[in-house]
C-alpha cells in the first residue's frame, strides 16, 4: 500500500505538469556582441521566482488556501550582476496577478500573468526589455508527500545598443518545473527539476544581420524550507528560511540564463554561461488578518562571479 500511494504521488507530478501549472517568465537572448564573432547570450532572472512556491504552499493555518477562490498580487524588484569577462549589471522591476482555485481537500489550481521591465547595462552594450508572461501551476497533497508542477509561456520585447548600432527584437521563452516534496511540522524537503527553453529572433544591428541561436538549460534542484507560526490577538504570523542545491545539467557553452531567484521569469543578456553548481538562500514573512495574507520575501541565487537577488510583496485575498 505505502509503494502504491508514492507511485500515485510521482504520477501526479506529470499529470500536474499538463493541467496544473505555477508562474514561470521568459528567458530572453541577446544578439552577437558587436566586434567579438560569437554569440554571447545572458541570462536574465526569473522576476517572479518565488511567486509559483508561494502560490504552491498549502499553509496549515487560517491564513492558507483554505477558501475556494484567491486572487493575488505581487510587486517585485531584482539586482543581478555578473563579473566575468563581458559580464553585466541588471536591474528588474515588475508585477504579477493571479488567482487560485481550490478544487479539493487536496488539490490547488491558479493561473496568472506577470509583467517586468529590465535594464541591462555592460561595458559594451547595453538593452532594455519588456517581458509579459502567462502561467498556469498546480498542487497535488493528500497528506505530507506532495507533487506540484508549473508551466509558462514569455515573450520577451529587446532594445539593444551595442556601441552605437541598434536593434530590436523578441525572444519567446518556454519554461517548466516538476517538484517532489515531504511537507511535516514545520520542515518541507524537496527536489525539483526545472527546464527552460529560449527561441530569439534574428536581428539587424546597425548594418549587420545577426542570427541567434537557441538556448536551453535543464537543472536538478535539492532543497529544505523551515517555518514557524505564531498567533497574537487573532493575528498569524508565520517566518521562514530556505536554502537549495542548484546544479545545471545542460546549458548552453556561451549563453548565460539568468532566472530571478524565487520566480519564474527570465531574460537573456550578453555574457559566458553560468557555472553549473550554485546556491539559492530566502527568507520570508508572512502576516494573516482575516481574509488577508501580506508576504515580504527575499532571495538571492549565488554562483561563481554571479549574484542575483530579490525582494516581493505578495498580497492574497481569500473568498
């Protein structure tokens, strides 16, 4: 009996990946740097990461999806800088709206769009980019074992300038992520596999016609979360900390994909690829008065020459 629950669990997860998906946003590509002959791509952060685990937590108290409908909105901003040579500096802005559906005891659907605008700025170019995403994300817990999974389709709209040639171009971006957890007391341990897919538009820049090449990255990811809650005078109060592996199993030679940490939105910039093993560090609160959840979270991914950090205000509404 306990082998057939857990091989139910594991199906779930695929099962999910097609109906029930969380908030991802597009990866988007940079053109050739002007005068270098090879394609340097960056990578962008996901401008919502975090929102699809938020979105994707049953919480255990009256501050949790507890009633049918749950609309939501969060702002973001995010900070990435890369150090390497023809590295960048990032900055990212935006929002995210979507709504939540409890359609059991056990089982949470949503959907949403997000929104962010990026200024990416290096020693030899620099690029603004205007992002829209659309998600769909879903959860699947009887008990402790939990299976969830999210999709998300972006288009990404590229200005670039590199030094004095201009171009504009999009950069479609397909994302998707399968996570497998144990959530008990206060301790939730997980791994998840996520898979990125960019498609970038070739582009006139000043005179020269650049065609751009497609990147993906698929990685594993291994993790643990920790909260508590507390209640005074009818107010909830629940802190927490997580921390992650990351390891890229495939990524493109050139390319940086950059995801913003705790979110599902990416961009493309100029740069090397990332090295393969980082780090992902959070931490959050998250106050419930009544119908009313506000969340403040903070992440940051960490890897060799590269940071990226980020900062939400998550507001939900319960009916």
């Amino acid at each position: 009996m306990h082998q057939t629950f857990k091989n139910k669990v594991f199906s779930s997860a695929w099962i999910l990946t097609v109906c029930a998906v969380c908030f991802a946003s597009p990866v988007n590509a940079q053109p050739i740097f002007f005068g270098r002959g090879d394609l340097l791509q960056a990578k962008n952060a996901e401008a919502v990461s975090k929102t699809a685990d938020n979105r994707l937590t049953f919480k255990e108290n009256q501050g949790g999806v507890t009633k049918t409908f749950n609309p939501w909105v969060e702002g973001l901003y995010n900070k990435t800088h890369f150090s390497w040579d023809g590295g960048f500096d990032a900055y990212s802005q935006g929002f995210a709206a979507g709504m939540d559906v409890k359609a059991s005891d056990s089982l949470l659907l949503g959907a949403g769009y997000g929104y962010t605008k990026t200024k990416v700025r290096s020693e030899f170019y620099k690029s603004n980019i205007y992002s829209d995403t659309y998600f769909i994300y879903g959860k699947y817990q009887p008990e402790f074992w939990y299976a969830s999974s999210v999709l998300s389709y972006g288009r990404g709209r590229y200005n670039q300038d590199e030094q004095n040639d201009k171009g504009k171009y999009h950069v479609d971006t397909y994302y998707g992520q399968i996570k497998i957890g144990y959530d008990r007391d206060g301790y939730d341990t997980y791994s998840a596999i996520r898979y990125t897919y960019v498609h970038p538009d070739n582009v006139m820049l000043g005179n020269d016609f650049i065609e751009q090449k497609n990147s993906q990255v698929l990685t594993g990811v291994i993790g643990a979360r920790m909260f508590k809650q507390y209640e005074f005078k009818n107010v909830f109060f629940k802190p927490e900390l997580h921390i992650a592996a990351v390891y890229d199993f495939k990524s493109n030679n050139r390319p940086t994909i950059v995801t913003i940490p705790s979110s599902v939105m990416t961009y493309r910039a100029d740069g090397r690829r990332l090295k393969r093993f980082g780090g992902e560090f959070g931490a959050g609160l998250t106050t419930v008065m009544g119908p009313v959840d506000l969340s403040l979270n903070y992440d940051i991914e960490v890897r060799s020459k590269y940071t990226s950090q980020t900062g939400m205000v998550d507001m939900q509404y319960h009916f």
